[in-house]
C-alpha cells in the first residue's frame, strides 16, 4: 500500500446479522429465504393503515445471545424508534430500529492482530428490521419490489472506530461469522446477504491527533470482498490527500467486478431521520430471571471452546484454532475425545485427511463417524496397522459406510493379521536383494533405513506396522556385520 508511513487507515465497521428466527421481528410472516416474491407479506408488512406490530421475543433472545457473546452490557428496558425515511422497498415510510436504548452496550470481540491487539471494541448491537428488496436488473426500464425480506429481523453490531487495515476487517469478520453461527442465530451466509458488512473507512496522518473524514462504504458480499473495498478505499484516499484535495463525507458503493468504489451519496444529500419513539410498541424489559434463563441455555462461543480445547487437551493454539473453525468439527473432535485418550492423534487425522476431504466436496459434513474415528486411530496406536494403510485404505472405506467397524474394514480389504505376510521373512529378502545398501547402511549411512522400512512397506501393500519393520530391519542389519 502507498503511503503507509504517512498515513494511517481508521475503520468501524457496521455489521447486520440476519436472526434466524421464524417469523418477522413484528409480524408472523415467515422469514424463509427463497420463496416466491411478495408471498411472505401479511398487511402488517405492508403497512396497512391500522395495522399494529407485535415484538418476537425469539428475536430479543438472540440480540442478547449476542450480547452476552461479547461481554456487552445488556439493557434492562429498551424503546424501539422510527428511522424515517422514503424508499420504496419500506412501505411504512420509517424501519423501526432502536435509537436510543440499543439491547446490547459496548462489549468487545475477541480477534488476534499482528500488531498484539487482541479485542475490537463495540460501541452497540441493536435490533432493526430489514428492509424488501428491489429488483433493477430484470427489466430495462422498469424495477421490481419484493418485500418478503422487509421486517425480517436484524441485529446491527457497530464497532468502535479501532481496526486499521483490511486484514484485521476481515479477520473481525470471520469471527464474527463464526459466533453467530456458533450461537446459531445467523447462518452467517454473505452471499444470500444474511451477514452484510457496512465499512466506514477514514485516513490520517500518523501523527495526526484527529480522526480523517470518514466513507461509509456498501454493497460487499464476501468477506474478500470488504477487505478488496478497504484496500481500494484506502489507497483512493491517500491518493485524494495527496493531491492536495480532502475527502467528501460520502456513501459509496463497491464494484466486485472492476473492484474499486463509486460515489452514491454525499453527506449533504442524506437523510435527517427525524428518529422518535416508536408509538405503536410498548417499551420492553428485560427481566433478571429472563437473562439468567438466556444465559444458562447459551451455546459456548469459539472463544470458550478454543480455550478449553488447548487446556483440557493440551492442543496448541494452532489446533484449537483450527478445529474450532466449525462447530460441526470442534463438536465432533470433543465426542471423539470422550471416547478415547488420543486426543492428539484424533487432532491430527481431523486436521489432515478429515478437513481435506472436507474441503474437497460441497457438502461439508464429516466423512466418517466419532466411534470409526476413535476405533481407526486405536488401532494404529496399538500398532495393529500403519497411520498410511489407516488413510490409503481404511479411511475411504469407511467414508463408503458410517456403519461399517474397522474391523469390518480391515476383513472386507484383505488386511486381517492372519493375512499378513511373515515382516521377517520380507525383512530379509529386502536386504538380500540390496547387498551394496546394506554395505553403505553398514559404513554410516544411516538415512538408508527409510529406504529398507519403504521396501518392506510396499512389498507387504503397506500392512506391515512401519515401528515393528523398523525394529525387525535394526536387528538384521545389526546381526549381519
Ligand atoms: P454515523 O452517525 O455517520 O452513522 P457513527 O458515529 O454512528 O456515524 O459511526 C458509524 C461507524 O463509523 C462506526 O462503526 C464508527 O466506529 C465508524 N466511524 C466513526 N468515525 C469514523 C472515522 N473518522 N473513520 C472511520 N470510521 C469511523
Ligand atoms: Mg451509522
């Protein structure tokens, strides 16, 4: 980036979080995603003259989930207000939002950051309704409005402005992605816009005591995507700086496909909300003994669970990063682990042969069972076979079938003890065929051991147990001096 000895970048970040609730924040329309356009509209959506709303406690629920994720404070009464303002995708004219009394106060995420950081600071999570959607490029001169989205709720998490470079946005964001659906109040899908990042970019002079006038930038549907607009919007900032110009306080959009940001409003074209207390909605409290149930039923967060993992089974922090990625993975690495001691080697075949089979097809689940995993990684412990036959043949047999055992496994491939071939007997003819490796072994070459335990492995179809081969090869070649 230029100029980054000059300058310095200041981001806040407004994050909208979709709750995965079954009906509308004042309604009882569905909220499912896809369904035919305006179909999920009952005239509480859309506006009906004397229509009254009715608050879903499910949502209140999971604002405060989220709040209690990030160690903010919850607010005990809260009002809603109108945020008024004309758009045809709002047919009530004002979304009704919390202005005043956001549910949740301050807080913090937890992020590691190269520069020793470890939190982003919030400033509020508070509850929205969305808005419809409209539809501009299915017709050249006409639009389309679908309202299904409209009144679904929201929870809009607002950091401080405390982050300073794309890569700790999006890292921010992959948290955040991965408590929400950790919580399971969000599927946390960008693509479909049920986790949509708003980025306020500013820069400064190094030394500078003032913060820089600041972008809100839109429209970004990965979390590639935000850190791309940050990059661009930083660098284009510099630039107007530089030139001798100032940055307008403006809204601009993002372009994936030439990935840079346009101008779509300026500061003096916006809005005055002309928020107020929402008439229609009885302030709401949130009662002790409510907190305390929410609390008691909240699901751990990766947080606990990362700490847990390192502590209780003595993983690094790499590993208890990694397996807590998903919570599918970190809730089948924890039933593996209560099955078995091997918490290392049941890390390890998660980390490896597990994950990428994962990454390889669509449909992420795991391949095979808790009870396969722990039974496969035994048998390798107890030097029944090698951790290579284990993956080359095991383990795809067992991805064929979750109720197979390995045993079963081990039968059905022809790898049974009994059909072992005699190692020693291999062993020999090894060295037998390989006279000047054996010589050179025996004058120092030591790293030729590999090669006799690879030979051994191969003419046995890798069934020989790599320690044992190893033991049975020292004594030979000791005996043969
Ligand atoms: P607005 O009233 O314009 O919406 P807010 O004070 O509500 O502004 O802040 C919105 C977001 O912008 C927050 O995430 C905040 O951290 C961030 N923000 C505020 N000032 C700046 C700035 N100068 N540079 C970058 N981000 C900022
Ligand atoms: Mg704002």
């Amino acid at each position: 980036m230029s100029g980054t000895t000059e300058y310095k970048a200041v981001i806040g970040l407004e994050v909208h979080i979709q709750l995965l609730t079954e009906s509308k924040l004042f309604a009882a329309d569905s909220t499912a995603y896809g369904q035919p356009p305006n179909t999920n509209v009952s005239v509480i959506t859309l506006a009906h003259p004397g229509i009254l709303p009715k608050l879903n406690k499910k949502a209140v629920e999971y604002a405060i989930r989220m709040g209690l994720a990030c160690d903010s404070r919850i607010s005990r009464y809260c009002i809603f207000d109108r945020k008024n303002y004309f758009y045809p995708d709002l047919p009530k004219g004002f979304q009704t939002t919390q202005d005043r009394t956001p549910i949740c106060i301050g807080g913090e995420v937890p992020v590691a950051f190269k520069d020793g950081k470890t939190v982003v600071k919030l400033n509020r999570i508070h509850l929205e309704e969305d808005a419809g959607k409209s539809i501009h490029d299915e017709h050249s001169d006409e639009s389309f409005i679908d309202l299904n989205r409209a009144g679904v709720p929201l929870v809009e998490l607002v950091t401080e402005p405390v982050i300073h470079s794309a890569e700790e946005a999006m890292a921010f964001l992959t948290e955040i992605r991965q408590i929400v659906r950790y919580l399971e109040i969000c599927d946390g899908n960008m693509e479909q816009g049920s986790l949509r990042c708003d980025a306020n970019i500013s820069v400064m002079k190094i030394n500078d005591s003032e913060l820089g006038k600041k972008v809100e930038v839109k429209n970004m549907n990965s979390i590639r995507n935000v850190g791309k607009a940050i990059n661009h919007e930083i660098e284009r900032q510099i630039g107007v700086l530089k030139g001798g110009a100032e940055v307008i306080s403006e809204t601009r959009l993002f372009d994936a496909d030439r990935g840079l940001t346009s101008g779509m409003r300026t500061k003096e074209e916006l809005n005055d909300y002309r928020y107020f207390p929402e008439p229609d909605l009885s302030p709401f409290e949130v009662s002790d003994e409510w907190l305390k149930e929410i609390a008691s039923k909240m699901p751990s967060t990766p947080k606990v669970l990362r700490e847990r993992f390192a502590e209780e089974y003595s993983l690094s922090a790499y590993d208890a990063r990694v397996l807590t990625d998903e919570k599918e993975v970190a809730v089948f690495f924890e039933e593996a682990c209560s099955k078995t001691t091997y918490y290392k080697a049941i890390s390890n075949w998660i980390m490896g042969p597990i994950k990428s089979i994962m990454n390889e097809v669509t449909r992420k689940t795991i391949p095979i069972t808790a009870d396969q995993l722990v039974a496969l990684v035994e048998k390798i412990e107890t030097g029944g076979i090698s951790f290579s036959l284990a993956n080359k043949q095991v383990f795809p047999y067992l991805m064929k079938d979750r109720n197979a055992t390995v045993e079963e496994a081990l039968k059905s491939l022809g790898l049974t003890e009994s059909n072992k071939e005699d190692i020693s007997a291999v062993v020999l003819d090894v060295l037998n065929a390989n006279p000047e490796k054996v010589k050179a072994f025996q004058n120092g070459k030591k790293g030729l051991i590999g090669m006799f335990v690879g030979e051994v492995m191969k003419k046995t179809n890798g069934t020989a147990d790599p320690k044992k081969t190893n033991d049975l090869l020292q004594d030979a070649l000791g005996k043969m001096k």
